[in-house]
C-alpha cells in the first residue's frame, strides 16, 4: 500500500516542484521553494531552517539566549536581509551611504605586484591588519562601526555592430570614515553584491571528477577556453575543490554558510568559532566585548542544529523550473546561446552522484549552466587580490538558472560580482578575457537575435 | 491524468449495495465522488467562516458591554469572547493552504508575531525602545494623534477601521506592524506577557480602558481602537463567508479547477498547515529556541487551544464534518470515504494519525490548564515539557507522511506542476 516518494521520474531538480507548494503561484518563492523527493519530517525542517535564515539576531546580553551574539562587528542581522527570499542583492545607488546597504560587501586581501609562476599556486587568505577580511558597516553599542563608504560610477558607452548604444557602468569606490585608521597599503579590494541562492544543495554535490573533467587549465583543446579549479586549502597540506562564491573560494554550502553567519554577522559557529566574527587583534574592544556563547548551544552563538537547519533550508531549495521550454524563441534563442560558444563555461546539464548529506539530492539532473571552474574574465572585471588559486582576474562561471526571475524574487536586479550590471545584456558586454569571443559575436546579433537569446536567458 | 472515479468506478462500488443504475450512484450511503467532496469542503469552508463571524459578532457584544461598565468582570468576559471567537477561525486555517484567496487575505486577521509597541504602551526594559528593523517600534497609536510613517506626518486623531487597515497595518512595509486581526485585539484585552517562560498570562487591568479612572493614560483612544479593530475584524471576516458562498470568489476559484485540483487543493492545505505553519513555525522554532516569543497566542497564552483547533481543522476536512458553534453538525461526502473507496486500510491509518495529533493537542490542552500554558512547557530544562510539545510536532510530522501518501495513492502528485512548461523535459532540449 505505501507509496515511496521516491519513484525515479519524479526526481528530475526544478521540473517537479514539491507537492505541498504547488499552488504558491508568487515568484517571490521561486528561490526558496523545497526540492521535491524530501520526508515531511525535512519538509519540516526546511520551514524551521528558513525561519532561522529570516530571523533577526540581537547583540550580547540579550534574554533571548537563542537568538543573541550578534556582531560586535556586522554587516546584517539576518540571513534573509541580504538574500531576500533567497535572491540576490544589489549595489548601492551612486553617493547614499554604502553601510546602508546590507547586501553589498567589501572584502579585503593581499595585494600582489606579481603573481606567481608557480600553477595552482595557493596564495594564504590574509586580511587587512586593522580591517580583517571584510569591511563592516554596523556595530554594537559602545564599539565602533568600521566607517562608511559610497560608489561612484565611470560610464562608458558600448557601440554593437547595427549602431545600437548601451551604457555600461563600473563602481568606483570612496570612503567617507575609516574608523580603524588606514588600510594597509598591501590590502587589495573586492566588491560584491549578494548572490543568489539557487540550487545550492545540488551544485554541492556534482561529483569533483565531473568538475575537473571539464577542467582544461593549459587550454589542451585549443579553443580559447581553459577552465581552472580553485584548488582550497584543506587540513594542514591538503587541497580540495572550491565552489561557492564568486572566486569558488569555499569548499561547501555547508562551509560558505558558516562563514557568512561569522564575517556578515558576526556569530560563532560550528566550523568559525570566533564569537567576535571578523574582528582583528587590533581591534581589542571588539574582541574583548560581551558574546552570546551559551553552554546549552555547544558553547556557540549558532550551535550545530540552527547552523544543520540553515544548511538543509539552502540546500534542499529547488531551483525553480524552466519556463517557455516548448516556446520557439526559446528553442531559437538556445541555438545563438550555443553558436556563441557560452555554452563552453555555461555547461547546461549537470548531475549530481552518490552519497549527498541529503538524500534527496542524490542522483538529480539538473541545469545550472556553469562548469563550477574559474575563467580569465580580463582586467575589467578584476577584483584587488587572489582567492586561494583564483588570480585576480579569474572568476567562477555564474550559474544562469533563475537569473529571469531575480526581480520577481528579491524586487531587485543586478549582475556580475559586484551588481555593475543593470540588465543581462549589460553583464553579457562585460564579458573579457576568455570570454571575449562570445561578447564580440553577442555584439555581432541584430537586434532579433538578441532578445531572442536574452529571451532564452531570462527562461532559464 | 486519470480521472479518479469513473463511473463505472462507482458503479462497481456501489454493486455492493444495490444493482448499478442511475438510483446507487445518487444514493448516499454508497460511493462518494470527488465532486462531491470538494463541493462539501466548500459547504464546511462556508459554515467555518459563518461561525467565525457569528463569534466576531459576540466578542464585539462582550467588548461593548466592558466598554460601558470597565469592570474586571467585564474585560474577562471580553476575554472569553475572544477565546471562544478564535476557536471556529482556527479551524479555518487549513483552507489557508492551497487557496490563495484566503492566504492573500489572512494577513488582515491573523498575521503574528507583531511589534505590539505600535499600538500601545510596552514595558521598555524588555521591549526595548527602538529597533533599526522599524521606526515605529513604539510609534504607540493610542498615545499619539500624529504618527511619522515613511517620512510624512499621518493625521491619526481619529482611530477608525480605515486608519488600522489601510495606514498602519505593515506601515512603512514593516510586516511586524500588525494593527489588525485577532492578536492586536489580543494584545488590548490582556496586554504584554512579561512572565516570560514562567506561569501568567498578560495582566493589563481594565482600568486601562476606564475613563473615570483611567490607567496608563489614553484610555479614551484605546477603546476606540479596541472598538475599531474588533468592527475591522467583523468586517473582514465578512468578506471571507461571502467568498464561500454561493457564487462566492473563493468557492468559484475551487470548483472552476477539475475534481483532481479540487482534491490537491484539499490535501495541500492539510499537509502545509500541519508540517509547515503548524508543526514547524508555530511550535517547533519556539520548542527549538526556548522562546516565548515565538509563541503564537502570546498574549492570552491562549496558544494550546490555537494549535488544537488548527489540528482539528485539517480533520474536519479529512472526515468532511464540522461541528458548529450552536452545537449542529455538518457532514457530507469526505475525503476519507473517497480514500476508504480506493483502500481501507489507507483510510483507517491516516484516521489513526489524526486521532494520534488530536491526543498530542489534548495533552497540551491538559497541561495547560494545570497552568503549564505553551510558553512554559518550551521552556529549558522543562524535559517533560519540551517532550509533551515534541509529540505533537511528531504526530503532525507522521500525519503529514499519510496524507503524501494519500496523495500518491489518488496520483494526485502530477498536478503539483504550475502550468504546462513545466510538463515539458529540459532533457529534450538540453543534451
């Protein structure tokens, strides 16, 4: 009599949206929708993970000893405050205050004159000496916030072969207070825009040999494209593949949360222990204040069963189906995705393999269009410093899926690592390096073929 | 997609009784159809929200009367009004799930947790005075004629229903501003739960509303606003009975769909309240965290009946029965005869399942009125407690599992797809 939910047609990633949800017609959900194939019991847990993702931590002491620890130092006091309903973020407006923006960040490392020779070169993560690895804006009372900033913008215009004229836009940083002093002249700068979190449980689990068959760090193929992993410390002198981030520059969703609950908010975890988040030696008053490490949450801020429930929510969302799949324009739009040559790093389809923290997870096909591996994006895009073996310029191919929906989600748009681009066709522009040959045939299109192919883009 | 009972489904089914003919289709006592029981989950659906107005009506009664003679015997039996309203709405909740009419509108009458410092006075050492998240964290209506919302000056002398529903509820796009629904009504008639994890409820005196003896000041606003949110109430609860009605937008939007959808529909709403809403927001997050503010009725400590008849609801639409609140039953054609139909033994599990959460809610019920109210039992170090709160969490989860179950059993998962793109392979198109 009993039915397994486990019936193979039925486990195909973003096609069969969780039964219980069918009827949640809102787009606003389409990022944080659970995966079809989970037990009630998971299906439990991913509303608990989420309201742990939405809820509002506060600073130490606090009576609500679940909920407290935040900072001294933050970016946000949630999880969802950046990544509204698991969408991406967006760049402050040119001049209002940067602080003010949570879901902007500025990250700091090791500037380097000359890189290595050396391939696969790991370069050590070090942060600015007064600043840490990441500027925040916010502080509990009684320390200082690290200061504010605002964005200006160089515009530049883009002429396509029929004559048609797009702005683009680069941010450009100022600082209105550094609270610390100055930064180190060695430190390097990164902006970045909160990404979106889609299909993030799935992209964990493709099999590393997959990754790395797609790999072609000398360019063997010769056709202009090579594809490197970020290879990551692990332990003492291992190394293992990076995959989350804009660089590839954490390990796992599980990993990536935990450093986000630490840097962005401040809060000790499981894996990031530092009650004091991002704080540096130097910054002794913030080491020094009070934290919210309670004995009945393992001596945490985030003991491991908030921290598990954030990573089943993350990672047990669906990402959402493709639409217009049975639409000409889109079947017309595919065939100049794939002349283009973007398919090269946006590779359709992946599958995951065995043995996922999740079972569900288990065997999926699904269609993030990335490779997971870093491309020379050329010195537009550039950020300040290496991340592990990511030079600079290097960035890890953006998964396309959802991309369409990333207003309808978090009423916000904006792409690239640091959100420069206003549209699609905007971030397609800046496309260097490696992929200038795709920008080039892009700019070739009339302006048929291009909403076409921006028509395919936005049904993913 | 299979239709789900042919009619030579029924006729078979109806052999057992009677020759098959025109007459053992009608009869009753034999074979349900899935028409039927959509048509009957409307028909409860309708006597639900009657009933819930029918109660909004006599608590508006029971707040008048305390507002004419503010006496402590008044407010309690305002109180019991207001216990009394909330049972029949609880046991609408599941037609939440699945309908987006009533989700959209739920909002107006039962959205939670609220930052109650926007209607009234708080006690600030435990509330505090501010919060980044919402500039009117203590905007306090009652106190204030004029209120900052957004960057303009809101004229608020006068507390109507308008001013509640269209200028401060979510003002400034804060949902936590809730002024409307059953819990800001809570909020005026107990006031703040400061006794945390401890036994008590809200203690607010009726004097607050006594404008001879006034305490705490404004009395005169906070009746108007006590008034106005219970006439808001009544006339949002309206709107919803109509939409059952005959004709009516939410019954129209059901029966437009086929008797699968219809059934979906149904099952949905009885899963998402009971893992999601009910299981896991409104119990478990506060089980987990130990904290009282994430108790649903907090300021009655009302919570161990709330969660009972919402238990309850999902098995009035599984057994098509609801019990009025003048005593009268409605029962029809349900969904576990359509189940018992197809197999019995599926049908007699998920009967066992809802028996089993019923005696989960009737533990806490217990408990409760041995003073261990919700906000206790979630307390740390409460082991038993915790555990009496544990097993209703887990007899949601194990009835969940039957009703997916169920669903598979009717092949009903197939209509969980939005539109027909998504029916469409992405690995006919994608290599």
């Amino acid at each position: 009599m009993t039915l397994k939910l486990k019936a193979r047609h039925f486990r195909i990633a973003g096609v069969f949206a969780s039964f219980f949800y069918f009827q949640s017609t809102a787009f606003a959900s389409a990022y944080s929708t659970p995966i079809s194939g989970i037990d009630a019991e998971d299906k439990l847990n991913y509303k608990i993970g989420e309201s742990v993702f939405q809820k509002f931590w506060v600073p130490s002491p606090s009576s609500t000893t679940a909920s407290d620890g935040l900072g001294p130092l933050y970016n946000t006091r949630s999880c969802n405050n950046c990544h509204i309903n698991n969408g991406r973020g967006h760049a402050p407006e040119a001049g209002i205050s940067g602080a003010s923006v949570p879901s902007f960040l500025i990250r700091f490392g090791r500037a380097y004159e000359e890189l290595s020779p050396v391939a696969d070169f790991i370069y050590p993560k070090i942060g600015d000496s007064h600043y840490g690895s990441q500027f925040q804006g916010h502080s509990v009372q009684g320390i200082q916030p690290e200061g504010d900033y605002y964005l200006s913008y160089d515009l530049r215009i883009e002429t396509l072969a029929d004559g048609t004229e797009v702005e683009l836009r680069k941010p450009k940083l100022h600082w209105s207070a550094l609270n610390y002093g100055n930064l180190e002249d060695s430190t390097g700068i990164s902006l970045l825009v909160t990404p979106a979190l889609v299909g993030m449980g799935l992209l964990d689990n493709i099999p590393g040999a997959t990754i790395a068959a797609n790999a072609d760090p000398g360019d063997k193929d010769k056709n202009g494209i090579s594809g490197r992993i970020n290879w990551i410390p692990d332990g003492i002198n291992g190394k293992t593949i990076g995959r989350f981030g804009y660089k590839a520059s954490t390990p796992s969703v599980s990993f990536q949360n935990q450093l986000a609950f630490n840097t962005d908010l401040g809060l000790s975890t499981p894996m990031h222990s530092a009650p004091s988040g991002d704080c540096t030696a130097l910054q002794k008053e913030c080491i020094a204040s009070p934290n919210g490490n309670s004995e009945h949450l393992d001596n945490l801020e985030v003991d491991k069963q908030q921290s598990d429930l954030v990573d089943l929510f993350v990672s047990l969302s669906s990402p959402p189906a493709m639409r217009n799949l049975g639409d000409s324009t889109f079947r017309e739009g595919k065939t100049i995705f794939d002349n283009g040559g973007c398919a090269s790093c946006h590779i359709p389809k992946m599958e995951t393999g065995e043995h996922a923290r999740f079972e569900a997870l288990e065997n999926r096909t699904f269609y993030p269009f990335t490779d997971m591996l870093l491309h020379d994006m050329g010195p537009e895009l550039a950020s300040g410093f290496p991340s592990f073996s990511a030079t600079p310029s290097e960035w890890r191919t953006a998964p396309l899926w959802g991309i369409g929906l990333s207003h309808k989600v978090s009423g916000r748009q904006g792409f690239l690592h640091d959100g420069r681009a206003r549209t699609i066709e905007e971030a397609i522009l800046w496309h260097g390096g490696e992929a200038k040959q795709s920008q080039q045939y892009y700019k070739q299109l009339n302006k048929e073929h291009r909403q076409k192919l921006i028509y395919f883009l936005e049904s993913l | 997609m299979k239709r789900l009972l042919t009619p030579i489904a029924i006729c078979v089914a109806g052999a057992m009784l009677t020759a098959c003919g025109p007459a053992a289709v009608k009869s009753e006592s034999s074979a349900v159809t899935a028409d039927a029981v959509v048509v009957h989950y409307a028909d409860i659906a309708e006597a639900v929200y009657g009933d819930s107005l029918t109660t909004a009506k006599t608590l508006r009664t029971a707040i008048k009367t305390f507002l004419d003679a503010p006496t402590e015997a008044n407010l309690a039996s305002a109180k019991t009004a207001w216990i009394a309203a909330r049972a029949p709405y609880q046991q609408s909740e599941v037609y939440r799930f699945g309908n987006a009419i009533v989700d959209d509108w739920e909002g107006k009458v039962n959205a939670w947790p609220l930052d109650e410092g926007l209607i009234d006075y708080v006690a600030q050492d435990s509330y505090g005075s501010e919060s980044d998240l919402n500039p009117l964290y203590t905007a306090n209506v009652v106190a204030s004629k004029h209120l900052h919302i957004g960057g303009e000056m809101v004229d608020a002398s006068d507390i109507t229903p308008d001013l509640i529903a269209n200028t401060l509820q979510e003002a400034d796009g804060v949902e936590a501003n809730v002024a409307s629904g059953y819990h800001a009504i809570e909020f005026l008639l107990w006031g703040q739960d400061l006794n945390g994890t401890n036994p008590g409820a809200g203690e607010r005196p009726a004097s607050d509303f006594d404008l001879e003896n006034c305490t705490n000041g404004n009395c005169d606003r906070r009746r108007d606003y006590l008034l106005a949110a219970t006439d808001l109430l009544i006339s949002d609860l309206e709107e919803m009975a109509n939409n059952w009605k005959d004709g009516g937008a939410a019954r129209v939007a059901l029966l437009d769909q086929s008797s699968e959808e219809g059934l979906a529909t149904m099952l949905t709403g009885m899963g998402s309240l009971a893992y999601g809403e009910l299981g896991g927001e409104r119990t478990k997050l506060g089980l987990m965290l130990h904290d009282p503010e994430e108790e649903h009725d907090c300021f009655s400590d009302n919570t161990h009946w709330s969660h009972y008849h919402d238990a309850q609801g999902i098995k009035n639409v599984y057994l098509g029965e609801y019990k009025r609140v003048d005593g009268s039953w409605v029962k029809g054609p349900s969904l576990s005869k359509l189940v018992s139909q197809e197999d019995i033994a599926l049908d007699l599990e998920m009967k066992a399942k809802l028996e089993t959460t019923e005696a989960a809610a009737q533990a806490m019920v217990d408990a409760a009125e041995h003073g261990y109210t919700f906000d206790v039992l979630i307390a740390m170090n409460n082991t038993a407690g915790n555990q009496l709160v544990q097993t209703f969490v887990d007899s949601l989860v194990d009835e969940t599992r039957v009703t997916e179950e169920i669903i598979h059993h009717l092949d009903l998962q197939g209509i969980a797809l939005e539109g027909s793109d998504s029916l469409d392979n992405p690995s006919a198109v994608f290599e």
